[in-house]
C-alpha cells in the first residue's frame, strides 16, 4: 500500500473493539479500544471522518458496525490470510496476527496472542501453519471460578507472579491459575524452539504484559500485530 491516509483498520474481538487509523507507511495515527456495549461511542467519534480505505476484522459476526455497508470497506475473513493450511474454523483475527507477525518481523513465527482467550500459532518458513493451541485466558479463568462455584471469590489477576504454593484461597487460586499457566506456556516454547531455533516468539493482546512480567520468555511484545496483518491484506 502507498500514499494511502485516512485509512480506518477495526478489529472486533470477543471482549473489545479496537480500531486504528493509519497515515503512510503503516504509520498509526490514532487508536481506539471501547468494550462491545461502547460502539456507539466510537461511532459517534469518528462520525465526522471520511476514510478512504476501511478494514474490518470481526469473530463477532452478528455485532455490525455503522462502516461495515460502506462501498470502501473491506470485510476480512481467515480466508482471505495468504497463510497455508489454515482451517475455516479459525478466526481471522488469530490468522492475521500470525500473518502479521511474519510478515513485519520473519518467519518462521510463534504467535501467543493473549486476550479473552490465548491461543498459540506457529508458521514456519514456507508460510505453513504447523498447529497451536488455545486455552482460556487469564481474566477469564479468574471469572470462571467465581462465578462457577459458591464460595469462591472474584479475583484480580496479580501485577507480580505470586509464590508457587497459596497459604489461603485468594493466594492459591492466584497461584494456581498464574503457575499452571505461565509453565504450560513456556513448554509450548520451549517445544517450538527445539524445532525452529531461529524462530522469533511474539506476543500480543491485553494480558500479555502480565506474562512477560511473570517470566514468560517471548522475544517481542507487540500489541499492533492483527493491525500488521490487516495493513499487509489492503
């Protein structure tokens, strides 16, 4: 793509909307990131705006947007990912931060995108999906115990990794969760850099900071990668 502003990039993910909108050269001008009960807010920010180009990547079919009918949008779906061997049940927002992620920093690649859920991606050389994984994230495997079981509280993922054995329900149910994860992740890395060492690991997504602060052994943080891959497809 060149010469092209005013371009209007929308990912609808299972939690939130977030939207960017791009200068030249894949430069992000602005951002925007509102709950799905918020659209309304971000259409009535950007109700003024005329874009030239406007990409939407949705996994939430039935929520449309006010730009989703206009004659300049396009409508990404996994099919339209230049990756092989992605399968139609994947979401389009899991193959275009894989997508996006070789394409700006190489391939072959590891994607760990962490949001509602995580879900790993790795891609090797030839641009092939290999496999992944996905498991409920952290926000939502604290909101499953509480709202689960009778007894259990309503807890707050901890800033700080915390110690490996709780000595009462709040610490173990932190440490339960945060240990179990963090561990499984690292072997899923570990396992994917014995097979491609000079694979760069990248994550993305809300909750990855708390991974990284944890000791999650990742090469990159970038929160931008399914807007990567959308710029890359336009």
């Amino acid at each position: 793509m060149s010469n092209l502003a005013n371009y209007l990039a929308i990912a609808i993910g299972n939690t939130r909307i977030k939207a960017v909108i791009f200068g030249s050269d894949r430069q992000i001008l602005e951002e925007y990131a509102f709950t799905h009960d918020q659209l309304p807010i971000l259409e009535a920010q950007l109700a003024d705006r005329d874009f030239a180009h406007i990409a939407i990547a949705s996994v939430v079919p039935e929520l449309i947007t006010n730009w989703h009918h206009l004659p300049q949008t396009q409508i990404i779906k996994t099919c339209d990912v230049p990756l092989r061997g992605l399968y139609a049940t994947m979401g389009c927002d899991r193959a275009l931060a894989a997508y996006g992620a070789g394409e700006i920093y190489g391939y072959p690649v590891l994607v760990i995108d962490a949001g509602t859920a995580i879900d790993l991606t790795g891609i090797n050389d030839q641009k092939t999906l290999v496999g992944g994984a996905i498991v409920a994230g952290l926000r939502s495997q604290f909101l499953s115990l509480y709202q689960n079981t009778s007894a259990l509280p309503d807890l707050h993922v901890p800033t700080a990794l915390p110690n490996r054995w709780g000595i009462d329900t709040n610490s173990s149910i932190q440490a339960g969760i945060s240990q179990i994860l963090l561990t499984g992740l690292q072997a899923y890395i570990n396992d994917w850099r014995s097979q491609f060492p000079d694979s760069k690991v990248i994550i993305t997504g809300g909750d990855g900071e708390y991974l990284v602060n944890w000791g999650l052994q990742v090469d990159i943080i970038d929160k931008n990668l399914i807007f990567w891959g959308i710029w890359e497809l336009s």
